[in-house]
C-alpha cells in the first residue's frame, strides 16, 4: 500500500486511537520514549507487510520520529529490525485479493511463505534470495515454477527489488534456474548446502595443508557452480560452527586459499547482519580451475 493507505487503515483500525497518539508524539502509558518507539513502529510493521525501507520512511514522518534519537542509524535500524522479526502477524488481504483477481494458481500458503521471507532476506543478496524462495516454495509443489511469478514480484516489492526491467528479468530467471538444480525443498541455507554438497563431491586439489582447507575450497567451488561465478559470502563464525573448527582456524585456512589463488576477495566492507553485531564480512569469488 503507498503510505497514505497505510495512514488510512492504521487510523481506522481496533488500535487506531493508540496509533494516533504515538503518531502525534503522545508516550503516555509507556515508561520511556523508545519503549514507545517500538509500539509505532510494531504497528506499522503490521500494515506495511514489514517492508523495512517503507517503515523508517514513515516513522520519520510522525512526531516521535522527529527526535534527535531516531535519527542515529544504528538505534533507527535496531527499532525496525525487532519490529519487523518479531512481527505477531502482518496484513495480507491486499496481496491476496490482487493475487485472486489476477487468476492466479498461488494459494495463501504461497503468500505467507513470501511475506515471511521477505522479512528476513530484505537485504540478503538476490542469489540467497532466490535459493531460498525456490526451497521453501517447492514445498508446495515440485512443478511449475512459473506459478510463482506473482508471489515474486510480491517478495521484490517488500524487499525494495525491482519488478519490471531487465533486474526482475535476471531475478526471476535465476529463480527458475535454481529451481531446476535444488535438490531438497527446504532446510539449510546455501553454505549448509555447499557442505553437503562438498562432502559428496570434494574440489580435487593436489595437495592440502589440512581438513578447514579442503573443505572450504570444496564449498567454495559449489556455491560458485551456485551462483554462476557471482560472489558469495564466507562468514567465518558460521564455517566455524558449520565445520567443527574454530574461527581462527578457518581465517587462515581462507587467507591459504586466497594466496593460491583459489579464492579472492572482491568486497570486504563492515555491515549488520540481521539480528547480530557490527562485524566483517567479505565477498568472495571462486578462481581456482575447472576439474577436467
């Protein structure tokens, strides 16, 4: 819904007079201001379907989000991602409606799946996406993926993606190209899968320094197969768990590879990860030669 509609059916709702005093800058009732913060922002998580960018554009706009606190990005992102992970429910009849008058084969199953994707996979990279929206929504079926077209579009308007143009093209195509490589339906994310798949098929080296080293360059080579040669991120807590190592270990165990040119790394920047710290994380791409 644009924001005057969300504004509309958030007035005019059971709760409509509690939103309007947080909207207008009332915390009465609340033992502190960002205790209200987290009531407002609850509320439009609700009626935007929890879309993150649509949230802070709209808290921004009310009395509350006028104070100098919710202008610092890591207490604003803090606020928006409880509301929108811990979210009791989120209003849906729009999506449904438009989905029933566009006789579509998607049922509600569908719908949910996607708004609860959405939520969590807002920022992740479209290969990550697409590789676990193919998992959860074979679910549903094994055939047809194109019976999903709608219910992507409905992810990439409340993750802020494209939905028409040559990006939604590229989304959607690798969506389909997914859908025929994946294996199971749901479960793991896609380093999970990358282990299994590592353990079936190892990447053949001739010589190795050790265990972290081999089956690291073994993820590492099917997550390339993956995502077609794009980058992909190795986050070295989750190997550490993933791989019975511990994290330093697998620094090293990657620095290896990098100077053997196996690996390389294309991005190292600091962001948040949903729901964690501030820490490292770095993108990587698959360099190291074919098997014959």
């Amino acid at each position: 819904m644009t924001d005057e509609n969300v504004l509309k059916n958030a007035f005019e709702a059971e709760n409509g007079p509690k939103f309007k005093r947080l909207w207008e800058g009332d915390i009465t009732g609340y033992e502190s201001a960002s205790e209200a913060d987290m009531a407002l922002c609850n509320i439009l998580s609700f009626w935007t379907c929890g879309s993150r960018e649509q949230i802070e554009r709209m808290f921004s706009r009310s009395s509350l989000g006028k104070r100098e606190k919710w202008k610092r990005e890591s207490y604003r992102d803090q606020v928006i991602e409880s509301a929108v992970v811990d979210a009791k429910g989120l209003y849906k009849p729009l999506l449904l409606n438009r989905l029933n008058q566009a006789n579509s084969p998607i049922k509600e199953q569908a719908v949910e799946m996607v708004c609860e994707l959405a939520q969590n996979l807002g920022r992740a990279p479209d290969w990550d996406a697409t590789f676990r929206l193919a998992r959860r929504l074979r679910r549903l079926t094994d055939r047809n993926p194109e019976q999903f077209q709608d219910a992507l579009r409905l992810f990439c308007e409340k993750t802020g993606r494209p939905t028409e143009g040559d990006r939604w093209e590229e989304f959607y195509t690798q969506f389909q190209v997914i859908w025929e490589k994946i294996e199971k339906a749901d479960g793991d994310d896609p380093v999970d899968w990358a282990i299994d798949k590592a353990k079936e098929t190892p990447y053949p080296l001739e010589k190795s320094p050790g265990r972290a080293y081999t089956e690291i360059a073994g993820l590492a080579w099917h997550l390339s197969k993956l995502t077609h040669g794009k980058p992909f991120f190795l986050g070295r807590d989750k190997l550490a768990r993933a791989l019975n190592g511990y994290p330093m270990l697998i620094t090293r165990a990657i620095q290896l590879l990098e100077l053997h040119k196996i690996l390389r790394c294309v991005k190292e920047e600091y962001k948040r990860p949903m729901g964690g710290k501030k820490g490292l994380c770095k993108e990587y791409v698959f360099i190291g030669q074919e098997p014959c």
